[in-house]
C-alpha cells in the first residue's frame, strides 16, 4: 500500500484508496500513526480535489481522538467531515458522522440528542439500504430507550433490530440483543417473556 501511494505516476483515486487503508489498519492500536497517516490523506486530498477523501482524513482523525478521549477536537472533525460529505451528498460517510456524533452525545449523556442524530443516521441507512446500520441503529435507539425508561420504545426498537440480525445471520449481537430484550421485559415484570 506505501508502494501505490509513493507511486505518483499511479491516478490519485488510487493513491487516496491506499493511504486511506494505511490509516485504518493502525485503527486498534496506533493512535498517533493514524493521525498522521489521516493527515497525508488530508493533504493529497486537498491538493487532487478530492472532497470525499478529504472527509474521510477528517472521519478517520475524528475517531482515532475520540479513542484517545479527545472528545472536543474529534466533535470539530466529525462535523468538518459531516459538511464536507453533505457538501457533496456522500450518503453513506453522513451516515457515518451521524452515527459517530450520536455517539459524542452518549458520552456527554445527553440522550435526547444522542437519540436524534441516531434517528438522523437511521433514515440515511434506511435509504442507501445498509441493513447492518439499520440494525445499529435500532440497537442504539432501543438503548437510549430503555436509558429513558420507555421500555415499549426499547422493544419495539430491538425487536426491528433482532430481525434484521437474524435475516443477515450475525449470531454473537443476536445474543446480546436477546438479553437485552428479556432484561426488558424484566424491567416491565413481564416474567415469562423475559424467560422466553
């Protein structure tokens, strides 16, 4: 990937696609390296006017110090990266942001809008079809749900995403899912259906 990145002769689509990958693959375990790895995509990106790599650097920075607990700086590149993707109507990178900033806001707990920049990355992935974001979603709405006290929201909610889990047949976050459901059932005393 360094190779086809070096390679100038090689077209920038490329290139961006190979450092873009470099960044990632430190994700789990080297923070500083992906920052600047991001930070060259950022820049070929800027000079080969390329907006969606362009927002993708500012994503990968964003996660990479939301790991590090740099909450403030990362909310800054999410919403950077979320203008540039709607700038340019990339569907699924606003998913992305919105999903990431709803996560900011669980952080900060402010469930009201952590649920609505949820529902905002829900209605993107329910257009552009990605069933396992659909189901993300569901998921996290559901939490914020039972957070809240609305147990029938939370249901209703992991109940959509238990569907969809098991229609694309991803078994470890079925059982996660279904404890959650009996765990509220529980919370609404309605024994048996927590047993079941």
């Amino acid at each position: 990937l360094w190779k086809i990145y070096n390679n100038k002769s090689l077209g920038d689509t490329n290139r961006l696609n190979a450092i873009e990958a470099i960044a990632r693959s430190y994700f789990s375990n080297e923070d500083d390296t992906v920052i600047i790895v991001a930070k060259q995509e950022l820049e070929l990106a800027l000079i080969t006017k390329q907006k969606k790599y362009e927002g993708t650097a500012h994503y990968i920075i964003g996660v990479t110090l939301m790991n590090k607990g740099n909450s403030a700086e990362a909310m800054q590149k999410f919403e950077k990266a979320l203008k540039i993707y709607s700038d340019i109507n990339y569907k699924k990178g606003i998913g992305g942001c919105y999903k990431s900033i709803a996560f900011m806001y669980f952080l900060r707990s402010n469930l009201p809008k952590e649920l609505d920049y949820n529902f905002k990355a829900l209605n993107i992935y329910e257009e552009i079809g990605s069933k396992k974001n659909v189901a993300y979603c569901y998921n996290v709405i559901a939490e914020s749900y039972r957070t809240l006290s609305d147990y029938s929201k939370a249901l209703e909610y992991y109940i959509k995403a238990s569907k969809i889990r098991e229609e694309t047949g991803e078994k470890d976050l079925l059982k996660g899912l279904y404890s959650n459901i009996g765990k509220t059932y529980q919370l609404q005393s309605n024994y048996s259906k927590a047993m079941e």
